[in-house]
C-alpha cells in the first residue's frame, strides 16, 4: 500500500462494498493522496477499471475500430490525400467518439482543447454507471501502470468526486473549526469563485460560524468528501499582564500549597499539552518572584518564590502522559492519616477523662496513641503519671520514665516527674538525687518548685489532672 498512499496518516481502505454515496468520497480520498495503481469497480461480472496516476484517474479509450482508423491516418498520411472524405468523416466524428477526438487531437488534425471536456464526460458516464450499480463492490491495487502509446481519458480523482457528489446542496454538520487537508494545487478543476476563495482561507484553521452565503453550502459539500478535517482554533495572543491583586495571588498560592498542578497553571485538569506550555509561559510572567521585591504585594515574596518552584515541575508532569497518570494516581489515592494529629487529639481526650475521675478510660486513650507511636513523648510521660498512682504497674511507670530521661538528659521535666514517683514508692533517696538533678537543669520548673515545697507552684499543679493524684498523696 505504500505505492498507493503516500501520506499514511489518511486511512483508506483497499476494497470494500460501494455502498451509496461512497464512491464520491472514495475518489477525493484517492485525489488527496495523489494514489498511484489502479481502481477497480465491479457488480458480479462486469468490472470497470480506471488507471489510477498521481490521484488522477486514466481510462484508455483503444478499441479496435478506432485502432484501424488510427493505424490507417498515421501509416498511410492520408489526411493529406486529394480524397479527403476519410479525413473529413474522421472529424465529424470527433464530437461522438472520445477516442477519435484522442486521435485527431494526437495528430494535430484538432486542437486538444476542443476534445477536453468530452473525455471528461467520458470518465463521468462511466463512473455514474458504476455508482448506479446495487451490490457493487471496489478494490484499490497499487502499483504503476504504463498505458503505453494507448489514447487515454485524463480527469483528477478530486473534480470526479465533486461531479459525482449526489447530495450536492444537503446540510452535513461541520465542526467548530475547520481546516483543508493538503489538496494538491490544480487537482480541482472547474470550482465556482466562491469554492475556490474557501479552499484559500482554509490554510489556516477557519471558525464554521463565520461561513456566510455560499461559502457554507461548499464547505459542507468539501466536509461530506473528507476534505475537511477538525482544528483546534489558533492561540490567542497573550492579554497584558495587568494589576495582580491580593485575592489572585492568595488563591495561586492556596494552589500551590495544595499542590494542584492544573490549578498553579490556571487551566483544566484535562487540558492539552500545548495549551499547558501557553499557561506556563504567562504565568512564568504573572508570578515571577521578582515582581514582589517591592510594592504593596512585597510581603509574598518568600512564599511565592516557594510556590514558583513548583511551576517547572507543573509544566512537566502536565505535558508528559506518564507522569501525568502517576500525579493522577496519586492524587487519587486517599490520604494518609495524620498520625501527628491523631496522637495528640487522643491525649487531649486522655486529659478530659482523667480531669473527669475517669483514670481507667485515660489510661486506654494514651495507649491507643502509644500504639499509633510508641516513641511519642507526651503520651508516655502522661501514661507514666497516671501508672505511678498504681502499685500493680508504678514497675512500668518508673521504665517508662527513665527511658524519656535516657532519651531526653536536659528535660527537667521528666527527672522532677521520676523523682515525684519514687517519692511516691517509697524510695526518697533516689528520689531527692532526681530531684537535684532537676533542679540543676531548670530550678524554675514548677514541679521541681513543687516538690521543694512552694504551695503555690503545687496548688497549679494540682490542676493538672495527670500529676494531681500523685500530689495529693504525697506528704508535705
């Protein structure tokens, strides 16, 4: 098929079924890509066959009444005899036989002209047979063909196709915008001026809307034979960039916090790459951070040269259809907790329940957050405090919070709570050393105040629903 198409992205089938109304389409498809081979039309027995040169279709016109009197006008000169009768009756004849008038034109006995639109009716008349046939089918084999020395009909596929159009003047939809595949210049012969000033304007991509008169009935008949195809309407030029105002850049940079790649570029999620790479550019312009270096937006401009950062990286997920997907898989995937938040959500629950006497329903939230984070700290000194109130796990309590003085030796806080549980436990001489340690760190803290006897910094602490059972029941 490659003799046949030379411009493949034109899909053309090579036989088929001649439904009604396909044949004209057929030949302008043929006419587009300038088809080289042959064209065979046939209903059960009777074939026709047309010669198919650069999208221009070839019929011979050799039969062998006309091949005599061919034989005989070249053989023996006889258009110079004195009888000139054979001569004579040759041209007269002209205006019947498409051959004759080839032969005479050949020889120069009649100008070429006066035969050109006889063979062109030649080439109709048999093309408007084969389109009258009911069950006829088509086949395109490609290859060049050499008639030889043979007379021929001579007609481009393209003209055939408008000739043959049956719903010539029928509405056909038309898209948006509209623009002329690459029709070979001279292939369409015979076109009012209105046609022809259409094909002209159609170079470039042409709103349907602004066809008027009888521009439009053309375009529908060029649509019906696929010489039209959809175009995008052309970009158009770049506003000025203008004020940029408080409430646009907030919400450009909300995008950009949200990572809302379309967004930051301010066009759809299922925008085209090309339209991606306009946005780019004008937002390039609108929000380069060198335009909030001063003036009443110069507040911004750390943030939006944070932002900016990422408008690289939106031009390159949006154009490339792999990345694209990734960004749009992930985005879609739901989000992963908080964890963060949700530990501290449940130890403000925690603290709620144990101010509330419910010290068995703290214990299991601080646990439940422990089981979200096990190194969280403020849930297991919180688990601590309330466990040294406990003799069956104080054990628990005082690993738990020599583990956050393990990790965290400048804390005061955590040694003045140890110290406060082994006072508790009945150990005061460990306690004390812990408590000097404190003091060492932060003499200020409250609980190392607390435990030093300041009734004022204990009466705080008393509020504190973790410490408060562990003070009350401590001796002075």
């Amino acid at each position: 098929m490659a003799t046949l198409v030379e411009r493949p992205q034109l899909k053309l089938q090579s036989e088929g079924e001649l439904r009604r109304g396909l044949l004209p389409a057929l030949l302008a498809t043929l006419g587009v890509l300038r088809a080289t081979g042959v064209l065979e039309l046939s209903l059960q027995r009777l074939v026709r066959r047309f010669v198919l040169h650069q999208g221009r279709l070839q019929v011979s016109l050799s039969n062998a009444r006309e091949d005599r009197l061919l034989e005989w006008l070249i053989a023996d000169e006889q258009w110079q005899a004195e009888d000139p009768s054979p001569v004579e009756t040759a041209i007269a004849r002209a205006g019947d036989s498409p051959l004759t008038g080839s032969c005479l034109a050949a020889l120069g006995i009649v100008p070429a002209d006066a035969i050109a639109g006889q063979l062109t009716r030649h080439i109709e008349s048999l093309l408007r047979e084969c389109a009258a046939w009911k069950g006829a089918r088509f086949r395109i084999v490609p290859g060049k063909i050499d008639l030889g020395l043979e007379p021929v009909a001579d007609w481009p596929a393209l003209a055939a196709a408008l000739c043959l159009d049956e719903q010539a003047g029928a509405p056909a939809p038309l898209p948006a915008w509209i623009v002329a595949r690459q029709i070979p210049p001279g292939e369409i012969e015979g076109l009012d001026t209105p046609a022809r000033a259409l094909l002209a304007r159609l170079g470039e991509p042409l709103r349907t809307a602004d066809l008027e008169g009888e521009v439009r009935p053309w375009a529908e008949r060029f649509q019906r034979l696929g010489l039209l195809a959809a175009a995008e309407p052309p970009p158009q030029p770049e506003p000025e960039l203008g004020a940029l105002g408080r409430e646009e850049l907030e919400r450009w940079l909300e995008c950009a916090r949200r990572e809302d790649l379309p967004g930051l570029l301010g066009v759809e999620p299922s925008a085209p790459p090309d339209q991606v790479r306009r946005a780019y550019y004008r937002i390039v312009r609108r929000f380069h951070p060198d335009r909030f270096r001063q003036g009443e937006l110069a507040a911004f401009h750390d943030r939006v040269e944070a932002a900016f950062a990422l408008v690289p990286q939106a031009l390159a997920v949006l154009t490339d259809p792999e990345a694209r997907r990734a960004w749009d898989n992930r985005r879609s995937r739901p989000a992963a907790p908080d964890t963060t938040k949700m530990i501290a959500d449940l130890d403000a629950r925690a603290r709620r329940a144990a101010s509330q006497g419910r010290r068995g329903d703290a214990v299991a939230l601080l646990e439940q957050a422990l089981a979200l984070d096990q190194q969280a700290r403020e849930p297991r000194h919180h688990l601590a405090l309330l466990l040294a109130g406990n003799p069956r796990r104080r054990a628990q309590a005082l690993d738990m919070l020599e583990a956050l003085i393990a990790e965290n030796p400048t804390a005061p806080e955590y040694c003045a709570a140890l110290a406060l549980a082994l006072f508790r436990a009945g150990q005061p001489s460990r306690a004390k050393k812990l408590l000097a340690r404190a003091r060492t760190l932060e003499p200020d803290a409250p609980l190392v105040q607390a435990l030093e006897g300041s009734s004022r910094a204990r009466q705080r602490l008393e509020r504190d629903p973790f410490l408060a059972p562990l003070l009350h029941g401590l001796k002075g």
